[in-house]
C-alpha cells in the first residue's frame, strides 16, 4: 500500500455547525512522517479523529489503510483500530492499572500471549527511559512520564499508523525529546508512518518530512 491516507476534498463538520475542515486534499504515503500545524482552533485534532474513524465525514473522500473511511463502522474500524497507535489527549491511561499493564493493553486486545506482552511492555519502558516505574500506578508519575507510558503504549502493537495530538504539549525539554526520538525511531526503524499535530517543529526534523498546515478550513500541503 503506497498511500497510507488520501484525502480528496473532505469535508467535516460537527453536526448542526458550519465545517470546521472545508476543503483537505492530500495524500501520506507509507513511511512519511507529517507534521499538521495551524492556530489553536483550525481543526487539527478535528483532521486527526477523521483518521482514526472518530469523526463523521460530511463531504468528499477520505481512505486510510486502504480503507473507505466514509462508511466505516463496526467490526472494520474496531480492527483498523488494532493497527493505529494514537496519542489523544482525550485517551489517557488507565489509572487502576500498572505503568506496565497500560503499555501491554493494545496487544492484549489484539489477543497475543501474555508473556509476549510483557516482554514487549519491557522493551518499549526502555525505549521511554521508564524501565524503573513498570510497577508504579499513572498517578504516582509526573504529566511529561505518562505523556511517555502513552507514547510507549502508542507504540507497543507495532502499528502501521500513529497519529499524535502534541504529544509534548506541556512536557519538559527532556520528555518531549524522548518522545519525538521514539516518533523518529519508529519512523526509521519500524517504517512506521507518523502524523503528528504540533505547534513547533523541533530541529532535529530537518529535511525529509512532510508538512500540513489548517488555515480558515483549508488544509495546505506545504511539503
Ligand atoms: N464536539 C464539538 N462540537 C462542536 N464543535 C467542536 C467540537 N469539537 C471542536 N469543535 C470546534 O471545531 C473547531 C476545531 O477544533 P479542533 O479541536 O479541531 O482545533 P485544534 O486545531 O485542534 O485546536 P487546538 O490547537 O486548540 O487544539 C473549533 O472551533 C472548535 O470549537
Ligand atoms: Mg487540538
């Protein structure tokens, strides 16, 4: 699959409320990592659930996957859902489980073996720098250590798709480093495609990655 999302004059809209999106046409092909951009209220995060099947779509065409998003429902997006990892600000950790057992949930929804979770909820705390507070509970962490624990948990299925609301709105220079390095490292080692809303671009994206900006319900495909 070359084209990871595409989108041909979509158009959303909540209902009973004048289209926040009026006019996005673009395509992500496999293995790019884009960075959405536009001022607080453009309808970043509005774009973003249209591509995880939270958000209605009121005209045009949308695929991800390979998958007509205009009519997903039911069984077919809850396993395109098995296959993104996403960083919502609205889905936050389950705070009745361990750090651990928040990081092996996507995989043991995906029915994988038990010890199999584990071991790859140990693998990706490394990655976060949080091997130390497997045990701990989401509330005993600071904000910049859960936004991590999701990062990880985004991560832990392996999907082919993360899509990321700024993830380092709010951390630290050290948290918001670990966790645009994981971004990066899933990017070039898993060949995993990004699609990340931020208001700043770090440096260290330089060259190679994709940009979208939102202004007044067009979404420009700057690069
Ligand atoms: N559930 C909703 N019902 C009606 N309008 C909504 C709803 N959610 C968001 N909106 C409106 O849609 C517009 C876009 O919102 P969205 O959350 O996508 O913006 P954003 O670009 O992510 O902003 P921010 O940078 O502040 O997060 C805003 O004007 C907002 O008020
Ligand atoms: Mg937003």
């Amino acid at each position: 699959m070359r084209n990871v999302i595409e989108a041909n004059s979509l158009k959303l809209a909540y209902p009973r409320h004048e289209p926040v999106i009026k006019n996005a046409t673009f395509r992500v092909e496999t293995n790019q990592f884009v960075f959405v951009t536009g001022a607080s209220g453009s309808g970043k995060s509005t774009l973003l659930k249209s591509m995880y099947g939270a958000m209605d779509i009121s005209g045009g065409d949308l695929s991800v996957g390979g998958i007509d998003m205009r009519s997903i429902s039911g069984s077919k997006l809850y396993k395109l859902r098995r296959h993104i990892g996403i960083v919502f600000q609205d889905y936050k950790l389950i705070k009745e489980w361990s750090v651990e057992k928040n990081v092996m949930l996507p995989l043991i929804i995906a029915g994988f073996p038990k010890d199999v979770c584990r071991a790859q909820a140990i693998k990706l705390l490394n990655h976060v720098k949080l091997s130390h507070k497997s045990d701990k509970y989401p509330m005993e962490l600071s904000g910049g250590e859960q936004q991590r624990v999701a990062m990880a948990r985004a991560l832990a299925h392996n999907p082919f798709l993360i899509l990321a609301d700024e993830p380092t709105g709010n951390l630290d220079d050290y948290s918001s480093q670990v966790v645009w390095e994981l971004l990066e490292r899933a990017n070039e080692e898993l060949e995993t495609t990004v699609v990340v809303v931020t208001h700043h671009i770090p440096e260290m994206f330089n060259a190679e990655y994709r940009h979208l900006m939102i202004e007044n319900g067009v979404v420009y495909d700057i690069h």
